[in-house]
C-alpha cells in the first residue's frame, strides 16, 4: 500500500486493525505487529515521495540530485585546466571516485592533505571539487570551509576551537553524512587543533545517530613546499622527467615534513594515528605552466590569441623565480589580477585612439 496523504495514516492503521480482527478473530493480536510494519513502511515510502516531489524542490536536500559526485566533470575539469600537477590529478580524481563508487560501504571518512608552494593549483583543485559533487558549488550548506587565519586565529584559544570544531562536524553530519569539510592555510592553524576529530576521521567512524564515514576531508597547507621542490630537483637531476613522477616519490617526505614542521599538523595525531588517506603533492610550476595559466586567464575576457609580447609582459611584472631559475615561486598566484590589469589597459588605450 502506498499513501501519499500522511494525514490518513491514523485513520488507515485503525481500518487495517478493525480489518484484521474481524476476518481473524482468533489471530487479531497475532498480525498486528506485521499490519503496524506494513503501514510503518507505506508511511515511510509517502514522506519520502513528497519530500523528494515537494520540500527537496525548494530546498537543498541530502540526496542524489544536490549530490551528484560527478566524478567524470571533476576529471575533464582538471585535464583542461590544471597544469603541472599530474600526480594531484590522478590522486584527487581517484581518490574521490573511489570513495563515491563504495560510500554504502566506506569504513571511514576520505582525508586528503595537499601540500605545495603558493599558486600551484591546492584551491584551484579544492573548488573544482566542490563544483562537481554538489550542485550549489561553494553555496551547498553541505560544504564547510575553514581557513586558518580567521576561523582559527589564536594558540591561545585552541581548547575552546577544539570543542566548537566537534561540534560543528557534528552538526553538519546529523544534516548530511556526505558533507565535504575544507581546512585552508593549515599551516596558520593552531598546534594541537586537529588531535580532537582523530576519532572521527579514523575507521568505523560512527554511531546510531551519526554515520562519519561518507564524508570527505581535506586539508589545504604551504607546508613541505620547499620540500617538495628539493625533491623534484633532486629526481629531474638523476634523470626522471617530471611527468615520469610517482606519489610514492613524495609521500614519505610529505608526511615526515608536516609532522614536524610548525603548523596545524606539527605533531599532530592525525599524522600519528594515520587516518590521512593521501598525502598529495603539488610540484613547483615552472615557465611553461605559468604561460599556460596566463593564456587560460586571457581567454576569459577575449576570443584572440594572446600576443607574445603581453604574454612576456605579465611573466615579467609577476612571476618570480627559485634561485635555480627553473621553478616559479608564486606559481600561478598572481595571474588572474595582473591579466585583467593589462586587458584593461588595451581596452583603454584601443578607446584613445578612437577620440583622437
């Protein structure tokens, strides 16, 4: 039986009840737990359907259509428009697809820390990522970002953050189990922050009320740039091309680096207790990446091919390099800002020439 009006159910229960008795006096009690089971379910299946038909059409709800985990978008989104970061790509994309393709039976949380230089791509993947399991994007009340300098601003007040933070993961995972959880600037974050969500991230993360294991975490750090970079160096100086690169290659590095350099993750049991899945490098870009940025960023305001002599113009006002000459030290940072400062200089200089 299926009802769609819930406000029939009392009603229904007692006509089933009168029903039963009535054709089977003798089993009357018998078969009332198995009717109360059969309207329990008819109930449960008419919320359901006008949940689905009549609240989750105004409002953002936990399910498959707000939730799409389009892993597929995710992948070309990343081909097309990150560049230099093979390692990342591959790891994001299958980690998250994984964790997607198993969630009715994920044993713990996703965690993921990715570590790099400023301007090599952390955030830029971390909103794509955003942009292709939830249909709001960076507007779902599913996806809760932190960053470090002002949602965590003082050691002093670690305490008082450590039980405000369970409490909001808590809060936001009784709303949706699939929530995604981002921590930017990691390294600004106050020692010790982490060490009270362990349990939570760690296997078997769950209780009758709250399931943690479908949700994603993933924290965003500068830490183990340079490090990062010594690697790299020390790899393309034993004849490895950059493409050739592995995870494994970094890793370790990764992990040891976070561990002990001063930051959200110094000593933290996070790195102890080993509930970060992936520890994701993103290598130093050099001169070819960053053109690569420049051009994607000028392709947003015209359709003609950038000249040479912008593009060699914008290298040189905001691009810097590592003492080798090879990595750039701000990666791709600067781009956006400086692209439109010299569009909009053409611009004006095209309507000059149109008074004179």
């Amino acid at each position: 039986m299926k009802l769609v009006n819930l406000y029939h159910t009392p009603a229904v229960l007692l006509w089933l009840l009168t029903l039963n008795a009535g054709v089977q006096p003798g089993l009357a009690w018998f078969d009332v737990g198995k009717v109360i089971d059969n309207v329990s379910g008819a109930v449960k299946t008419s919320y359901q359907y006008a949940k689905k038909n009549g609240y989750c059409k105004l409002t953002e709800c936990c399910d498959e259509v707000h939730i799409h985990s389009d892993v597929t978008e995710l992948r070309r989104a990343l081909e097309k428009s990150l560049y230099g970061q093979h390692i990342a790509e591959q790891v994001v994309v299958n980690a998250i697809g994984g964790h997607f393709k198993n969630i009715e039976n994920s044993e713990k949380p996703l965690v993921m820390s990715l570590h790099g230089l400023p301007g090599t791509g952390k955030n830029f993947i971390a909103e794509h990522i955003i942009r292709a399991l939830y249909k709001h994007g960076a507007n779902s009340k599913f996806v809760h970002k932190y960053l470090g300098r002002i949602h965590f601003p003082l050691q002093s007040e670690v305490e008082t953050y450590k039980i405000n933070l369970v409490s909001d993961i808590k809060t936001a995972i009784a709303r949706c189990p699939k929530s995604l959880f981002i921590f930017d600037e990691v390294e600004k974050m106050p020692v010790g922050l982490f060490d009270s969500i362990v349990t939570l991230l760690d296997h078997h993360a769950y209780t009758k009320q709250l399931d943690f294991r479908q949700s994603i975490f993933i924290f965003l750090s500068n830490v183990a740039g340079p490090e990062i970079a010594d690697r790299l160096k020390s790899l393309v100086d034993r004849g490895v091309w950059r493409e050739e690169t592995k995870l494994h290659d970094f890793e370790s590095t990764l992990e040891i680096a976070s561990y002990n350099l001063i930051g959200g993750l110094y000593k933290s049991e996070l790195i102890e207790s080993h509930v970060i899945d992936h520890f994701v490098p993103f290598l130093p870009l050099e001169l070819r990446h960053v053109e690569s940025c420049i051009r994607t960023e000028y392709a947003k305001f015209s359709k003609a091919k950038m000249s040479d002599e912008m593009l060699s113009t914008i290298v040189k006002e905001g691009i810097t390099f590592d003492e080798t000459g090879l990595y750039s030290n701000n990666g791709c940072k600067r781009v956006t800002k400086k692209v439109e400062a010299l569009y909009y200089r053409g611009l004006r200089k095209q309507q000059q020439k149109q008074e004179l």
